[in-house]
C-alpha cells in the first residue's frame, strides 16, 4: 500500500431486499468461480486460484438477496484513465427482474469509477444493456489491439524457460 493512502471504503447499495456491495468478504467464491469456471463463455476452465487473484487486484460488486449472492461485476481500474468491466453475472433464476441493469449503474455511480475517462468492455450478449447506459461500439477498432500472452490456457509454468519457448504459440 503507498503510504498515506487508506483503504477503500465499501460502497453498499440497497432496493427492496436486495443489497450490492464491494465487501470482498461476502462474495461467494464458490459461486463466482463455479460460474465463471463452467457457464461463462469467456473464461471456461479458470482455476479457482486465478478468480481469487483477479478478485483480489479489482474493484468487485457482489449483488445480494438477503444473504445470497445471485450477482457479480468486477472492475480493473487505474482510478484516473481507464477501467475495464468483467465477469458480470446474474444467476439464471434472477434474470429479467432489471437486476443486471441496477448493477451496472451502481457500478458505474461508484466514486472510483465514475470520475475515470473511459469504460471498456467485451461481450456477445446484452448489448442493449450497455447501450443504455452510453456504451458504444468502437468506431475505429483497427486502434485496439490485444495481445494472447500464452495460448495454453490459465496454468502455464511460472517459468517459460522450464517448459521450452511456447510463449504465443
């Protein structure tokens, strides 16, 4: 931690009984992992201990009712120029009650992100979700680029050197 900085406060929202939170220590990681694991089209596979460290170095919301988890959004972010939103998610039996919709404005009235320039994010679905909420496509996306820092999936060797140079391959 930089010196002279504290802690982020926890930021809670409530409606009816439902409550979203980016209090680490209510999340459901059991939950979170099993469904970004097996139901999320971007992040098959993951092993637990990669959630637990994305959730560890992000801005998480978990959405409640009572005290279950049936929701979740992370957010990584430099706090000035740029965040990135991921892994958003309503349980199954929750959906169509305008849920997802809450949470992403509660996400996005969040002290920390909402004084950030510019919000990206990716997704096949629910495109009409973002879109109310000022999402647009991009205009030029010949100006993004990415990079795949290693095609084996989530668990390469720490060390290339031991595995041989498969790096991008």
């Amino acid at each position: 931690m930089l010196s002279g900085k504290k802690p982020p406060e926890i930021y809670e929202r409530f409606r009816d009984e439902y409550q979203i939170s980016t209090d680490r220590g209510l999340l459901d990681m059991k939950l979170v992992w099993e469904f970004l694991s097996s139901e999320a089209w971007w992040s098959k596979g993951i092993p637990r201990h990669r959630v637990e460290q994305a959730i560890q170095n992000s801005i998480c919301f978990g959405l409640y009712k009572g005290k279950k988890q049936i929701g979740f959004v992370r957010v990584l972010s430099d706090n000035s120029i740029l965040a990135y939103v991921m892994d958003m998610f309503i349980v199954e039996e929750y959906r169509g009650q305008g849920l997802a919709e809450w949470l992403l404005q509660c996400m996005l009235e969040h002290p920390r992100i909402r004084r950030v320039k510019r919000i990206m994010l990716r997704t096949l679905h629910q495109r009409e979700l973002f879109q109310k909420f000022g999402f647009e496509e991009f205009t030029e996306p010949q100006t993004v680029m990415s990079k795949i820092q290693d095609r084996r999936g989530y668990d390469p060797p720490e060390d290339p050197a031991k595995d041989g140079d498969h790096i991008g391959k």
